[in-house]
C-alpha cells in the first residue's frame, strides 16, 4: 500500500469460502486493500467476481453456514472486525460504517414509514430520543436532496420512485455520521438521468461530509467519473489497483486492459467490430493455484499455468497480479 | 420515409398501445396508461434500429406491439409488404415466421424444461412440415451459426451461463429465417464481457442472413455501436430519430442531450471536466402525462408554449426526425 495518512478500514489477506451441494466456491481469495479517510475507492469486476461478498465478509453480513470467513484481518478503529463480538459489530454497522445496497426497491421495509427506517439507527446507535430522532431525519432528507422533507417522513416507500428511494437509503446510511460508506452498485437499477442525479448528490455529500467510501460497480464508466482510487477484481481476487487517472491510461493487467477496450463509449471514435474477452468468468471451485484469468487472458505462457500471480508492486500505488509485464512486453522474472 | 431508395421492411404509423386502469369495487375502468401513444417509423431493410429510452418510456411495449405480441389501441403496422396493425391473431400466425423477438431476460424466455434442442425445434414444429430428421438438422445448423457446440443439444437451458443462453434464444428466433427480429434489451442481463461477445454475433448474423433489427436498449454506448439509426422516446412518445453519427454528434431534442450527458465515460480526464446536465425530478407517470409536451415538467429549455401546445412530430433536416417547439420556427423559415 503506498502511504499517506493513517487507513480508517484495512483489510488483510481476507478469505471466504461458501459450502455448497457440489463441493466449496472460493469466493473472496487473500483480498487485500485499504481505504484512506475521505477517499473514494471503486471495486470494479463482474459478477461472480466477489467484490460484494467481500464487503459483506467483512461486516459479517453473510449467513454462517454456508459462508465461512476464513482467514484474514479487517482493523477498523483498533478493532479487527473479524474477531469482535457480534454487539460490537453490530455498533459498528449503520453506525460507523453505513451501507448502501443494489436495490432501494427491496432494501426498505414496505410496512415501515421512511421516517421511521431512518429514526432507527437514530435511536439504536445515537442513543437519540423520538423527538430529536424525527428532528435528524428531517435534516437528512434534506441533505440527500428529498423535498418537502417534513411531510415526506411518513410517507411509505412505495410513494417514492428508485431515485428516491435510492436517496432514502443514502439518508439511512448516513444517519450516524459514518466514517466509511459502502454502496453496493448503488445506482445499477436506476435509469442513466437518475444515475445521473445520485452520483453528482454523491460528489457533493463527500465534500460536505468528508467520509471515505467504497463504492462497488461495474461501470467503468461511473468509476472513471466518480472514483480516487480503483481495485479490479477477478475470480475473487485483486487483480490490478491503481489511482483512476492510471487505470484508464495506462492498465498493467490484461483483464483490465481487454475490459477497457470492450466497452463501446458514446463519444470519440466508434470502433467498427466491438473486442471480445472470449469464454466465461471462472468458479473458483478451489483455492486458486494459476492465474483465474488464464483461460481468457492473451498474453498468458505456462508459468500462468502452475502459480498464481502474486500483487507486482508497480510504483506509485500501482499493483497488479499478472506474469507478465506489460511495460517491457516480456515475463517477469521468477 | 424522405427520398432514400431504400424501402422500409417494417413502417409504423401513429401507433398506439393504450393499458387500462381498472379499480373500484366493480373494476370500473378509470383510466389507461398511455404506453405508447402515437408514435411512427420506418425500419430500412437491413438496417438496426436502435430504440432508446429509459425504464418506463414505452419502448419494449412498442417493440411488441410492433409484432402485434398485443392487440393495439390503434394505427398502422406494415410488415414486408403485410398491413398487420388490426389482423386477428389467428391470422397473424401465418406471417410469425417472418418476425421473430429475442426477448431480454434469458433465464425467463427459455421453458427449464425443455432441452435445449427443443427450444431451438419448437418453432419448426410449430411451422414447418420438415421431418425429424430435417429439424435436427437445423436445429444444428443453428446451433453453429450462434456458436454453441452442437454436443450440447440435449442439455436443459440452466446448464449454460447468460450469455449462452441467449445464444439460444437468438437460435429460436433465427430458425423460421426471420426478415425482420426485435431484439428487446438483449443484453441488459448480461455482464460486460459476455455483452460485447452477443453484440458481435447480432453483427455477424444480420451480415450473414441479411436481417433487420430493431433494437429496444437503454444502454446508449451499446446503442451508437451497433445501430443505423436511433430513435429516442420518452413516455410513450418517439421525440428524436435520427442517423447514429448525426444523433450523437448533435443531438437536437432537449431530452436526447440530458440522456447523453448523463452517460459516465470511462475516461477520468473527460469525466472531471464535461458539464453534465442534470435532469431534476423523474419521469412522470405515462397514466397522467403533463398538458402540452411530455418532456416540459423536467425540460432545461421549457417555454411557455409548451405547457400548453403538445409539439408536433416533424421532419427538421433530412433523415432527421424530433418534436419540440425549439425547432419548429427554423421549419416554418425553412419551407
């Protein structure tokens, strides 16, 4: 990890394996990563590639069986999340750490008024009375951009469209002042003008609120416009991590590579024939002993075939797991 | 359509597609949602034509009212030589063969089931007096033109990743030889990798059997790669159409500039300085549009004529289609 100031959430080697009725899915595979106070780190990959089950991991959202957190460290505020207590995670959790999830169609109780949802973790964590509770909810709801906020409060989710919805969450998430906000694919649901709405709200809370968030997409588009930092993930793994200036210009995995140049764009030259990344993503059915990309990968020899690429550190916070140097054009060494 | 040579396979004329609101204790109706509500275009043989717009705009239920997959309200359908807008449907079977639909979510469309062979012969049984072995045949020949390994014939469609999936679906949809196939956001399921892998064998198959699509997406970047011409709608209502570089490069329609705008780029450098404009609130409700033009409750460049006066779908430059009373004065002058 390159240096700078001290990390608020620092993950180390976390790995996660679910059991399922054909045998065990390595899911998260020695994920490590840090995030700095007030950055914006993007987690990018397709699905399957485990950038939510690492999130969830590390909060112990996942229902033990069939998820098995095997190994790893995540320290958030002198505390190793992975060995705490369940009310101290629970603290932590809508407190300190908020959550954003996918969906605002299903991640608010229908019977619920919005006004309540948000007053919980209000009075949970805050430790806030009702009238105090309501009065902060208000003032969230208009943070996140919700008009005629006061009357708003006891309206149900189904009287809010997604964009709004999605804004509700925010407000949730927020209600405790958190030092890290997860959003996971926050704005995949939404429609482009919408997307478009939440991501600037995003830009200005960040400013207004200084908190470091982690945000899960697989829009490179959305990351590019929104991200300080980028981690690409693949097959459970951290296969490249860069500032977002350097991903874009100057990739070193060819996953990233070949999923920059695959996505067509609405500006610049149109290419004729769109570049395909052949095959499918892989299920890690074990713990990776070759590259995961290998399959798909064009640049890949044999020693792809027997070693699994370790995080080449490439300077100035640039890291990638790949055999082969981009830079030279030759392997590295062994 | 204009001068061109070309001559239209599909040509829709103010067609309507409007949903009934029933409610009460006796399920009175009480009003319809206007889903599609006049809209009209030409699709070019051989061309794609891209239909954009967001969740809730119309543009899948114009795609299969265009195939008459509902009885519509009204107007004019005319498919390869065919008027199909008020044929029954048991009339319509005959002429199925000739438009087909890949629909979007492959896990849904295809019968669990079923084999994968039976899907792809289904519509052979169903419309041709081949023999088995005749369909098998097909059914392979398909098989290889979608890229799936004719080995897996006999497996069940949840064997098989998205993006193979839909290859069987575009298999079932391209055994009848089709002329002319609505492809409804048959992508939008699929992760990137796998996308740009189906978008390229749609390229290849229009190339090989000379097909016409019309492709409801709203995925824009996806849209300028593989379309001819675009069209963009916004509740119900087609407001641009247009040739691709010229819809890009300059979009006329207010509507048509917020919904490019809001497309993120995935380049930093582009991304921190373009000025985005910011549509405020959501779309309204298409059971109770606003008065005038439909766009005028979150339009940058509202006036006071558009509150009241709907504005008229007309042609402002050659090929170049859009209805909004920016333009109309530059018409009137031009004429």
């Amino acid at each position: 990890m390159p240096d700078g100031a001290l990390p608020v959430l620092d993950v180390q080697n976390l790995k996660t394996v679910f059991q399922t009725r054909s045998g065990e899915v390595h899911a998260v595979n020695d994920v490590s990563f840090s995030l700095r106070p007030g950055e914006l780190l993007g987690v990018v990959g397709e699905s399957g590639s485990g950038k939510s089950v690492t999130m969830m991991s590390l909060l112990g959202l996942l229902p033990t069986p069939p998820a098995d957190v095997r190994g790893g460290t995540v320290m958030f505020d002198d505390k190793d999340l992975l060995n705490v207590d369940s009310k101290t995670l629970r603290d932590v959790r809508g407190g300190k750490i908020g959550f954003v999830f996918q969906d605002p169609m299903t991640s608010l109780n229908p019977v619920y008024t919005v006004g309540m949802q948000i007053m919980e973790p209000l009075r949970k964590h805050m430790g806030m009375n009702k009238k105090q509770a309501a009065a902060r909810a208000q003032e969230l709801l208009e943070l996140v951009g919700i008009p005629d906020a006061k009357r708003r409060l006891s309206d149900y989710p189904h009287q809010f469209s997604g964009g709004m919805r999605q804004r509700v969450m925010i407000a949730i998430a927020l209600a405790c002042d958190p030092q890290v906000l997860i959003a996971d694919e926050p704005t995949t649901a939404l429609d482009v003008t919408i997307q478009a709405q939440i991501l600037e709200l995003m830009k200005e809370l960040r400013t207004k609120l200084g908190m470091a968030v982690i945000w899960i997409t697989h829009d490179l588009g959305v990351i590019a416009g929104i991200a300080d930092r980028v981690m690409v993930m693949y097959g459970g793994q951290v296969v490249e991590h860069a500032t977002v200036e350097d991903l874009f210009t100057d990739p070193q995995h060819p996953y990233t590579r070949a999923l920059l140049k695959t996505i067509p764009t609405i500006a610049g030259e149109r290419a004729a024939r769109l570049t395909v990344i052949e095959g499918q993503p892989p299920i890690m059915k074990d713990a990776p002993a070759s590259c995961a990309f290998r399959d798909r990968c064009d640049v890949a020899f044999d020693r792809c075939a027997v070693e699994n690429p370790p995080r080449y550190d490439l300077g100035a916070g640039h890291d990638a797991a790949c055999f082969y140097d981009a830079r030279t054009g030759a392997p590295r060494d062994a | 359509m204009l001068d061109t040579e070309q001559k239209p396979l599909v040509s829709v004329r103010d067609l309507k597609m409007h949903f009934p609101i029933h409610a009460g204790l006796l399920r009175r109706r009480v009003g319809e949602v206007k889903a599609v509500d006049g809209i009209s275009f030409d699709v070019i043989e051989g061309e794609t034509l891209g239909l954009v717009g967001e969740s809730g705009c119309g543009k899948s239920t114009c795609g299969r009212a265009v195939l008459r997959l509902y009885d519509i309200t009204s107007g004019e359908i005319m498919i390869d030589g065919d008027e199909i807008g008020a044929t029954s449907q048991a009339q319509l079977r005959t002429k199925r063969p000739t438009m087909q639909m890949v629909f979007q979510d492959p896990q849904a469309s295809l019968n669990p089931r079923m084999t994968v062979e039976a899907i792809i012969k289904e519509p052979l049984d169903e419309h041709t007096k081949l023999s088995e072995a005749e369909k098998r045949e097909k059914v392979g020949e398909l098989m290889d033109a979608v890229g799936l390994n004719r080995q897996f014939a006999k497996r069940y469609p949840q064997a098989f990743s998205g993006g193979q999936r839909q290859r069987i679906g575009i298999a079932r949809a391209l055994a009848l030889n089709p002329k002319f196939i609505v492809c409804d956001e048959p992508i939008a399921a699929l992760d990137v990798s796998i996308q740009a892998q189906v978008v390229n064998l749609l390229e290849d198959l229009q190339e090989q059997f000379g097909l016409t699509y019309l492709f409801i997406s709203h995925d824009l970047s996806m849209v300028r790669h593989i379309a001819t011409r675009v069209a963009v709608m916004y509740l119900g209502k087609i407001v641009e159409l247009a040739p691709r570089e010229a819809l890009y490069a300059e979009p006329l329609h207010p509507y048509t500039k917020a919904l490019l705008s809001a497309v993120p780029e995935p380049d930093p450098s582009l991304a921190k300085t373009s000025e985005r404009v910011v549509l405020q609130g959501d779309v309204p409700s298409p059971a109770n549009p606003p008065k005038g033009c439909n766009f005028c409750t979150r339009c940058p460049s509202v006036m006071d004529i558009c509150k009241t006066t709907e504005p008229t779908y007309f042609e402002v430059q050659p090929g170049r289609f859009t209805a909004c009373h920016l333009y109309e004065n530059n018409n009137d002058t031009a004429e």
